[in-house]
C-alpha cells in the first residue's frame, strides 16, 4: 500500500512503539501507529486527543513535551507526517509562549527557528548561546543554500547575484564553523563550506580573461571537478 513511501511509515511505527510506553505520550504513538497504517480520521482524533491532555498539563511540563518532540521531529526529517498539523502549531504556540516568559532561555527560540523556518530565531538562540550546536548548523546551512543558489546556474556560464554577496556569505559560514566543536559535525560542514569556496574562486579566476570555453568546459580542463546542475527549460 505504502511501497513508495516504506521509510516514513517504518519510521511512524518505531517511534509508536517507543512512544507508547512513555507515560504521558500514550495518545501521540496512537497516532503514529494508526497514521503508520492509513487510519487518517482515528489518527487525527489521538492527536486531538493529546493536545487537550498536554494542554491540562503544567507549563513546565508541556515544555519538556515541547522539547522532546520538537527534537524528535528535527532529528527525523525524513519522517515528514511524524508532527500533524495541529500538533505543530499547538507546539509552536507553546514555544512563543516560553521564549517570551524565558527570554534568556536559548531552547524555544532554537526551535522556533526549526518549526517556523525563522533565521532570526536561531540568530536570537545564539546571542543567548553563542555555542548552540544547532543554531550554528542551521544558519551556516541557509547561508551555504543561498550560495547554492547564486551558483546553480554555472553549468550556463552564468553567476546570480554578485560575487562579493557570495564571498560574503562564504566569511559568515566560516565564522559560524569555527564556533563548533572539533568532530565529524564540524569537518561535514568545512567540508561544504571547503566546496563553495572553491567553486566561487574557480569562476572568479575564470572570469578574469574573455575565455572560448564554457565555464565547465573550462573547470575540466583545469581538473577542477564540480557537481554542475542539469537546468531544463519548457516551451509555453
């Protein structure tokens, strides 16, 4: 039934199992078991379900659930139905609440910046914590994804944007590198970090001269070895 989507819903049904020996957490492996099988109207009715028991909980502890599956949720991507929607924005109402009762406290505003895609949330985690871990990554990744974009159209010869915007970034992602802890973390992300800055000095230096080639052409030439994106375009 579910061929095309296996790991997602293998996912559901681990996390349901663990999940459902943890007290307090009882209606939301409900939820994963019944959406793991397709039950879509029982499994939004335990969802229902455990928001109105979170909500009749403590402050403090509808934080720690906060806490515990915001986290859950960021270290599982590929579980994409693992928060439904009212789950989600139930979670996020808890943690707005949190950052503006705890403002020193860096653990709503890191995963506001996760559940709401908000930059400045994690920018607002770091200035509480400089050293928080996943802040750090995150934004090193949204400036390395911006550079990705300023480059995707290489493989045409063609730069977006301005070079000085892309070194730029470049100097902020090595900032924000240098601030993690020595580990595999921080070589993956040097290593990212290690390829744009490569790829942005190439084309500067190929730009220098009115050249034949086409900037891959050019690269091979150089033994330079990139991994250009295929562009195709439709005729309206």
């Amino acid at each position: 039934m579910y061929y095309w989507n296996k790991d997602n819903f293998q996912g559901l049904k681990d996390i349901g199992e663990k999940y459902s020996n943890i007290s307090g957490y009882e209606s939301f492996a409900k939820y994963c078991l019944l959406k793991e099988k397709g039950i879509k109207k029982q499994a939004l009715k335990a969802i229902e379900e455990f928001i109105l028991l979170t909500k009749n909980k403590s402050i403090d502890e509808q934080r720690e659930i906060a806490r515990e599956l915001v986290s859950l949720s960021y270290y599982n991507t590929d579980i994409h139905q693992l928060l439904a929607h009212p789950l989600h924005q139930f979670l996020i109402k808890v943690l707005k609440d949190w950052a503006e009762t705890k403002v020193t406290d860096v653990v709503p505003y890191r995963w506001l910046g996760y559940m709401c895609r908000d930059l400045i949330s994690y920018e607002k985690a770091l200035e509480i914590n400089p050293t928080d871990e996943i802040s750090i990554v995150e934004l090193a990744k949204a400036e390395l994804n911006y550079i990705d974009f300023q480059t995707h159209h290489l493989c045409e010869t063609r730069f977006i944007g301005e070079i000085d915007d892309a070194r730029n970034c470049l100097e902020r992602v090595s900032k924000l590198i240098d601030k993690l802890k020595p580990g595999q973390l921080k070589d993956n992300m040097f290593e990212g970090y290690n390829y744009y800055k490569k790829l942005i000095d190439s084309w500067k230096e190929y730009k220098k001269k009115q050249r034949e080639l086409s900037f891959p052409e050019w690269c091979e030439s150089k033994e330079k070895t990139f991994k250009f994106w295929g562009i195709v375009y439709y005729n309206k």
